[in-house]
C-alpha cells in the first residue's frame, strides 16, 4: 500500500519536473532575478548597492514564485480540469498541496543560490547570519505558497489571474520592498512590518547583510512569517477545490 508520504513525494517530483521545464517558469525564477541583481546592483537606484539590493531580489523572486506564479498557474490548472483528473487518483487534497509547496520551495532555493554567487561576484560579502538565510527563504516559500495555493483553490481562475497580481503589485510596492518599513512614519512603518513581504525582506537583509547579528533580532520577523504562513495553510487546507 502506497503511504501518504509516498504519495507526496511522487507528486513533489512530478511538480519538479513540470517547472523546470516551463520556459516561463524558468525566465521568472532564473532570468528576472539576474537581472535584477544588475539592475539594482550596480546602480544607484538602492541606496547600498549590491548589499541592500540582495534581500530585496531574493524578496521579490519569492513573491513572484512562490504566491503569484503558483496560484495563476494552479488557478488554471483547476480550469482545465487538471486537477480533477488528479482527483481520481489516490493523491489527496493535503498530498497535491504539500508537493506543489515543496516542488515550487526547491526551485525557489535554486533561484537563491543563483542569486547569492551572482552577489558574491559583484563584491558581496555575506553577512554574519548568512546560513539562516536559507530557513528564512524556506519559511517565506511555505508562507507565499500557502497563500498562493488558498487563492488558487478558492477562486475562479480568472480572479486568481487578477487577485494574485494585485497583491504582488501591492506587496512590491507598499509592502515593506520597496520602502523599507523604517523609511516611512512610526505607525504606518510598524503596520507594514507585520506583512509577510515586509518581515520576509528584513529577515533576509538581518541575514545577509549584517556582520554582527544575533538570532533574537530574527525572532519577530519569523514569528510574523509563522503566523502568516500557519494561517494561509490552514485556508488552504479547508478551502481548496479541485475543481
């Protein structure tokens, strides 16, 4: 009898094997962050140049991947009736999503090692915490793809197509990317540090950017991630349709 985690690992793979063949797929994930990188690098564009420029590339590549791609492309798969011929075999509910989850997370740590050799190339030095980097792009994959997965699973593909664009438009611009948290007023910048972008970003920038850090300094944006990604997967769990 085929077990639970079996199943999920099955499907993790095949999901693994769809996106790495999906040119679009590929220019989002590989392509976009690259240039990115060299855009905002070696510019004045970010104030800090390569250092500041990092955490917000590695912000926006999980944004774009792991809530806006995801739910779009799960949204019509939904409509094409993909899904539902999943549905007839012995994958569940919890099994489809765990393996899109973990199948879009791996490529999103690809994107992030691209990234982070690409910045060591152009003169960045890793910050003192470099190593959490890696648990806080996981936590941010699992909080994003929960999300993206509840939208995808709860409306109409045309709506996940406009919904999951404006958020990421939303998020870039006003959600702590951007502009930091600390460049805006008291309340509005402590408001903007409890979203997921926001908390993501000055993870990352704690992580990679910092010499001297101690792990309490992460502690409040993980526990923001936690809560927004236990939340999001919660949704999806209870909401998801497979058609």
């Amino acid at each position: 009898m085929i077990t639970s985690g079996a199943r999920t690992r099955a499907h993790t793979g095949w999901e693994l094997r769809l996106l790495l063949r999906n040119g679009e797929q590929l220019l989002l994930v590989f392509i976009i962050p690259i240039v990115l990188v060299l855009a905002l690098g070696l510019t004045t564009f970010v104030p800090g140049g390569i250092d500041a420029a990092i955490p917000k590339v590695l912000s926006i590549s999980i944004l774009a991947t792991c809530f806006t791609s995801l739910a779009i492309a799960t949204g019509f798969e939904r409509r094409s009736g993909a899904l539902r011929f999943l549905a007839t075999t012995s994958l569940t509910r919890a099994n489809l999503l765990a393996g899109k989850a973990i199948a879009t997370a791996v490529v999103t740590l690809l994107s992030m090692l691209v990234v982070l050799l690409l910045g060591v190339l152009l003169g960045w030095t890793p910050g003192g915490a470099w190593p959490l980097s890696i648990l806080i792009t996981l936590l941010g994959a699992f909080t994003f793809a929960a999300w993206g997965l509840f939208l995808a699973g709860a409306l109409r593909a045309e709506a996940v197509l406009a919904v999951a664009n404006g958020v990421f438009l939303t998020l870039l611009l006003f959600g702590g990317i951007i502009i930091s948290p600390n460049q805006l007023p008291d309340v509005l910048g402590s408001i903007i540090e409890l979203t997921p972008s926001a908390a993501l970003v000055g993870a990352l920038n704690i992580a990679l950017v910092n010499q001297a850090t101690s792990t309490a300094d992460l502690l409040l944006p993980a526990i923001v991630l936690t809560v927004w990604g236990v939340v999001g997967a919660l949704l999806a769990r209870r909401y998801f349709r497979w058609e």
